[in-house]
C-alpha cells in the first residue's frame, strides 16, 4: 500500500502512519540526521506494514528546512527535542504535551497538521493519522526563552492516546487553592 495526500477543504491529509524518520542527532547539536525518503507527488511514500518502510519510487527533493530564523530562535533538550504545549484555540483549554525537533517544527508550520518526535518510538507522528483525532493548526507561537511552543488548534476528537479530551483530565492532583484574585500580579 502507498499512502499518497487526500485533499480537503482544510489542507492535505495522509490516508494513514506514512511518516518518514529522522533523528535528532545523538550529539544533541539538534540537527536532523535524515532517513531515506521517496515521495509520491511530493508526499512521502511508505508501505501499508506500520513499520515505516520506504516503498521504492523515484527520489524528489528534499523539502526545505525551516527557516534558520526561526531555528536560530529555539533552544533545544540534550536530545535536539522543544516541549509543544497543545491548546485549542477557541477555548484555551489545554490539550497536551508533545515534542518537536526542527523538522517536526517545519512539518507543522508547513503542513496545517501537528507532527511530533515520538521519543518512544523514536519517529515522527502526525496526531490523527491513526486515531482520526486530528490537530488543525490555527497558530504557533514561541515562548521568551525559546525552549517552549504553543501549537494553537482545532482539535478533532480526543487529543489523549486514553480516549479522554485532554491529557489532563484523569490525574487531578490535590493542591491548596492560593487567595490571591485572579487580577494579581505575581513575581
């Protein structure tokens, strides 16, 4: 099976987990070492076994990196990763953590879809591709030090892998509430 791009109203979107791999480099410089990559029209071609195995067609180019500004900008963990807090945009209801790299980054700025590093599988993943609980990107914004994104989005569906809405709802930590209102300053 090769996965090749359904159009719709909101963007292009994969027809499943056809996702290429690079890694962050082990030396934590934060630059990608990239696997092999074919393309279909464009789009990465992979076979329909889940293990990310490049279908054999013609090479096109490489996609373009992401802007150097914006890399220059980020300061990335030991292991080349930027923490991607994940909001929905309408409510500020905060949905989830995940972690980027550049090329993460690029995809996501790029593609209208979120896609992450999964560190524990150790490739990237495009949220919906297999749920169908999709992230629609409608902003990204970089926090003052560098080391944080805030990915604003329509969220479709669940954004937790446990079914729930957030990943916060099923761990409420008991926390004494502070008496300051909410129009305070802190420091």
């Amino acid at each position: 099976m090769v996965c090749t791009p359904a159009f719709t109203s909101r963007g292009p979107r994969s027809n499943g987990p056809c996702d290429p791999g690079t890694r962050p480099s082990a030396d934590g410089a934060g630059t990608a070492q990239p696997a092999q990559r074919h393309t279909t029209h464009g789009w990465p071609a992979f076979s329909g076994s889940g293990q990310n195995v490049p279908v054999t067609e013609s090479t096109s180019t490489e996609p373009p990196a992401l802007d150097p500004a914006i890399a220059a900008m980020l300061k990335r963990d030991e292991h080349g990763l930027v923490a991607a807090i994940v909001q929905q945009h309408d409510t500020g209801e905060v949905l989830m953590l995940g972690w980027m790299d550049e090329e993460a980054l690029r995809r996501t700025l790029a593609d209208g879809r979120v896609t992450f590093w999964s560190r524990s599988r150790q490739a990237y993943w495009r949220k919906g591709d297999t749920s169908g609980h999709v992230q629609w990107v409608r902003g990204v914004r970089l926090d003052c030090d560098g080391d944080a994104l805030l990915v604003q989005v329509d969220q479709v569906g669940a954004a937790c892998h446990t079914g729930d809405r957030t990943c916060f709802d099923a761990r409420v930590l008991p926390a004494v509430v502070g008496e300051g209102s909410s129009g305070e300053s802190g420091g």
